[in-house]
C-alpha cells in the first residue's frame, strides 16, 4: 500500500563564517518542515544573516570537532527524517523532488548516499578524486548516529538498509584559493588529532612520502590533470593538507613526549 501521510523532513546545517555560501543553501532547502542551524559563533555576519531568517532555527554552539557537533545537531531535530547538509552545499529543484518523493514512498531503506557536483568557483570540477564521492545526507534519525571513532569526515552507522539517489548535490567546495587553503590545513589538524588518539605515529618516511602520494594519486590516477589548472591547485592544496597532518602529528607527539617528562618523579 502507497504511504499516503506526508512525511515531515528537518533540514540541519552547521556553520562557521559561512557568508557567501549559506544564503544558497538554506534557499535550497526552503521546502523543509524545519531549517535548523547550529553555528559556532560566525564572526563575518553568518550569525546575523541567520538569527534574522524568518525560516530558520539558529542555536549557537561551541566546536569541538565535526562529529560533536553533528551529534547536538542531530538531536536538536524535530522531524523522524533529516536532510543533513555543509553550508556550501545546495539542493537542486530536481534533487528537491527526489527528496520529497522518496521519503514519501513506500521504500525501506533508511538512509540515502548522495553523490556531488563539485563546483571550482563558478566551473565544474569533474576530475580531482571527486568524481565519485559521495556521503550520507538523508537518513532517518531513528536509524542513524555519528561514530564516535572520528573527528573529521564523520561516519554515519545506520541500522538498516541504505539506497542512493540518482541526482546530485551540488557542492561548491572552492570560494577561492585562501578559502580552500584554510579548510585544507584545519582538516588535515583535525585527522591528525584523531590518528593520534588512535596510536598511530609520526614517522619521516610518512612525512616524505604521503603528501606526494595524495598529489600523484589526485592528479595523475584520479584524472585530476583533465581538468587544466583547477586540477593542478586542488591536487596541491589536498597535498598540503596531508603535509599539515604530519607536522600536526609530530608536533603532537612531541607535546606529549613533554608533559610525560614534565610529570616524571
């Protein structure tokens, strides 16, 4: 039997210093029962642009790391089905329909994959190692939490079946090189924080070697060169942000090394 009650859908968001980028997000999710965003205190007008929306929901929160605050996010939630987007991300009016119609069917899956356009300022990156990314963006609340095991790209663990919808999210992921730049170096703190948690050691080998890989892997194996120039800077900068994680890593290391001695009788 078709299920003919209309499902209500929360739209989440978080953000920090996100002008420029969440004006078309929340528009694009405008056909949400509820748009919540929890920013941690925006210094460049986000906050303000927000706090004034007649549709939005604006909590300020602290960050911690990606995964804490897309836990409270979570929670705060009023609706079953949740559509969980980053704020340079937009829902096109085709995948608005696919959104709509889905949770409104009578399918079983709980959650749903979404793959994205990448977006190099105004032009579309198709190479890079993005093709074929993809992510968690709708999902049931009542099915789904955020793993606790990692701090940046975080990782839905979802109790039932999982489908993947057919049109694409739309992300602009590239504002400009500052813009990208910055992301890359506070990612790459954010997974060495989390390796060291884990145990795993810095080591000059690592240091020589992985960066170049994540540029040779990027741009040669991912066909990064096909896309011209864009290719080259994104390739570059997902390679520094790997460099980043190294040093981050080492120095880590080394402040823990200190406090150990610092404690010893």
């Amino acid at each position: 039997m078709p299920n003919n009650s209309k499902e209500k859908l929360s739209a989440l968001i978080i953000t920090y210093n996100e002008i420029g980028y969440i004006e078309k997000c929340i528009n694009s999710v405008s056909f949400a029962d509820e748009i919540i965003v929890v920013d941690s205190y925006s210094t460049d007008g986000t906050y303000e642009y927000l706090v004034n929306h007649p549709k939005v929901k604006v909590i300020q929160h602290p960050f911690s790391n990606f995964t804490s605050q897309k836990a409270f996010t979570l929670k705060q939630a009023s609706n079953d089905w949740v559509l969980f987007l980053d704020a340079d991300e937009v829902v096109t009016e085709e995948l608005e329909l696919e959104i709509t119609n889905t949770i409104n069917s009578d399918r079983s899956e709980v959650a749903y994959w979404f793959y994205r356009k990448f977006m190099f300022q105004d032009q579309v990156l198709n190479f890079s190692g993005w093709q074929t990314d993809k992510n968690y963006r709708l999902f049931r609340k009542s099915k789904a939490q955020f793993s606790d095991k990692k701090i940046v790209h975080e990782t839905l663990e979802v109790e039932g079946t999982s489908g993947i919808l057919n049109n694409k999210l739309t992300h602009y992921c590239y504002k400009d090189y500052k813009d990208y730049k910055g992301k890359m170096l506070k990612y790459g703190k954010l997974k060495a924080k989390e390796a060291f948690y884990r145990e795993k050691k810095f080591t000059y080998f690592l240091l020589a070697v992985k960066p170049l890989w994540k540029f040779f892997n990027h741009y040669f194996l991912r066909l990064g060169f096909l896309d011209g120039k864009k290719g080259i800077t994104i390739s570059y900068l997902n390679a520094l942000g790997v460099l980043e994680y190294c040093k981050e890593l080492k120095r880590l290391e080394k402040k823990n090394e200190l406090a150990y001695y610092l404690v010893m009788p």
